[in-house]
C-alpha cells in the first residue's frame, strides 16, 4: 500500500481519503500513540512511491 506511486493531487479527495485511512491504521495499530503527530512523509507517498527521509517523530 506505501510503495505505490501516485500522481494524484494532495488537493483531491481520493489522496485525503488515503491519508485518513493510513492515519487511522497507525493509530490502530499503535494505540499508545494517542494523540501523537504523525509526519506526513509516513502517510503520503512520493510520485516513486519510495520515500528515503521520514521526519523524526515530536512529542
């Protein structure tokens, strides 16, 4: 599901759906994160679908 290129917009509604649905799976799958910020980087995809650099995780 991460490794998928995607051209689409970051404005269009199918790209926020992916985001909500990867959001909801880490905060799932990580119940202890509550309220965390996630960096965008884990839930977006670059158009390769391979991203090299994640932000550090603030809390």
């Amino acid at each position: 599901m991460y490794a998928v290129p995607s051209n689409l917009s970051p404005a269009s509604e199918k790209f926020e759906d992916w985001v909500t649905k990867r959001v909801q799976m880490l905060r799932k799958a990580n119940p202890d994160m509550e309220e965390t910020a996630i960096p965008v980087e884990l839930v977006t995809c670059s158009g390769s679908g391979l991203d090299q650099h994640i932000s550090p995780l603030k809390r």
